[in-house]
C-alpha cells in the first residue's frame, strides 16, 4: 500500500510540472468529428392517418493527446443535442456532455501508470414525456465525476483497457426538487454523493469496411461499500458511414445500469433497469 501512494504520488507530482511546462505542439495530436443530421415526416390529407415530425441532431467528438518521452496524456470530449417535434410536443432526442482526461507514465512496452479524471453531465431539462409538469433532469442533475488511479493496458492506438482498483465517483444533484425526491442516489435533500470502489474503462476502433467506422466505451464500476456485485455500466457503440466528404450516416447505442437510479420499466414497475437509447441519423459530417 507504501508503495502504491509513493508511486501515485510521484504520477501527480509530474503531471504539476508538465502542466507547467511550455506549450509544444509537436508532441500534440488533435483532431474531432462533428455531424449534423435531420428528418422529417409530414402528411397531408393521408387516409391512413400519421402526424408530422420533425428531428434535428449534433454530435461534436473532440481529442487532443500529447505523447512525449514516457508521458502520454490523452483528453476527449463528446457533446451532444438534439431535438424532436412531433405534432405540438417537442422534446429531446439527445443530450449529454462527457469530458474524460488521462495522463500516464510509461511502466513497459504495452503498460502505464495512469490516473483519470472523467465528467459527465447534460445541457437541459428532461421530462418524462408527454409529461411535460415536472422535470426528471437537468444541467448538473445528475453530473458524474469519477477519479481514478491505476494501470493502463494500450497495444495500439484503437484499443486500451484502464484497470484502477482506487477510484472515488460523486454523484451531483443541484436541482433542489430532483434532490429532494432523492434522484440519482443521492439521500432525499442531499445533493452530493459519494461512492469508493474499483473502475474499468474499455475503448475500442476499428474500421469494419471502406468508410465505415466503429467505436466503441465500456465503463464498469463496482463500489467496495455498497452492495459491490451491483456494477453499474454504461456502455456506448458508435457507427458511421461516410458517403463523401461531407455527409455520413451515423448510428449511436447508449445502454446504461445503474442500481442506484430508478427508471419505469415495461412493466408499469419502478426500480433500477436497464437504460436503452439509440439515435441514428443521415446528414452533414465534417472530421478535422
């Protein structure tokens, strides 16, 4: 145990005289995504009924990965937002913002110290729709932050397994109806919680044929204090299809558990459930 906070130690120490170090690009690699996609459904005068719709979707996938030496730091950030009208209810079809920073050392060929930093909240209000009275989320209801410190297998750039058996994830809920109503987790009039335990992230590309492109994140977290078979997951599957330059085909699967938050289930029941969405889109795409 001596030995894990000396060596982690000595990781953040580094990680504060990098940061102050002068800015070289040559050791930077950046680059990101972002897509803009629509639909819509619109009748007139249409025998067999329907109602016009209407859908507009943005992704923004950013990174920025500096690699010098024995030190790698690699950041991203995925935005997302979208909105759907249909007939006189609008609501949303997407919306999320997920920050992740990991700085390693070397420790061999394939290995490295690591320590991760990883946020993750919403831009707006969520309802249960067509329930539309009362909010079920909201910006920072809930916020993820999740801190961890462990070993970082990475072969290749398309694929890494972080393993930390030391990470502390706080769950956030400023709203003060939704902390009230105990959302998320949290105690009823609380708006912090927070949980110990172990954390395995899970990244993976890999072109599946000419310009098609799949990626895929497996987060798994199992907290030491509570109940710690109950792993929460949130896993996410990216697929996109490029038909030139500028325009693409996207298709993106989010599931999430967490047996902390209530969620209705088919069945008319409440309590913790498997989280499905899944947004697939044809439109503008640009990646730099």
């Amino acid at each position: 145990m001596k030995k894990t906070i000396i060596s982690f130690s000595l990781l953040l120490l580094n990680l504060a005289i990098f940061a102050q170090e002068p800015a070289d690009t040559s050791y930077w690699k950046k680059g990101g995504m972002g897509t803009l996609t629509f639909s819509q459904v619109s009748f007139y005068q249409w025998a067999s009924g329907g109602e016009n719709s209407y859908s507009g979707n943005a992704f923004l996938n950013l990174f920025a990965n500096y690699k010098k030496e024995n030190i790698v730091w690699d950041n991203t950030l995925g935005l997302g937002y979208g909105l759907m009208k249909q007939g006189t209810l609008t609501k949303k079809s997407d919306d999320r913002i997920d920050l992740t920073s990991q700085f390693g050392m070397k420790a061999s060929e394939k290995w490295n110290y690591s320590a991760m930093l990883g946020f993750k909240t919403q831009f707006d209000k969520g309802y249960n729709y067509p329930d539309v009275s009362s909010k079920i989320s909201d910006l920072f209801s809930p916020a993820y932050l999740t801190i961890s410190a462990g070993m970082d297998y990475k072969p290749s750039d398309r694929f890494n397994v972080f393993i930390s058996p030391v990470t502390g994830k706080m769950t956030f809920v400023v709203d003060d109806t939704l902390s009230m109503a105990g959302a998320f987790g949290v105690t009823p009039g609380e708006k912090f919680r927070a949980e110990f335990g172990g954390f395995v992230k899970v990244f993976y590309k890999q072109p599946i044929m000419k310009n098609v492109d799949l990626q895929a994140k497996l987060d798994l977290f199992s907290n030491y204090l509570n109940n710690p078979g109950n792993i929460d997951i949130n896993a996410e599957f990216l697929i996109v299809m490029k038909i030139n330059e500028f325009l693409a085909a996207t298709f993106n699967t989010m599931l999430i558990y967490d047996d902390d938050v209530t969620v209705l289930r088919s069945d008319d029941s409440s309590g913790p459930g498997l989280q499905v969405k899944e947004v697939f889109g044809v439109g503008l795409s640009y990646k730099f």
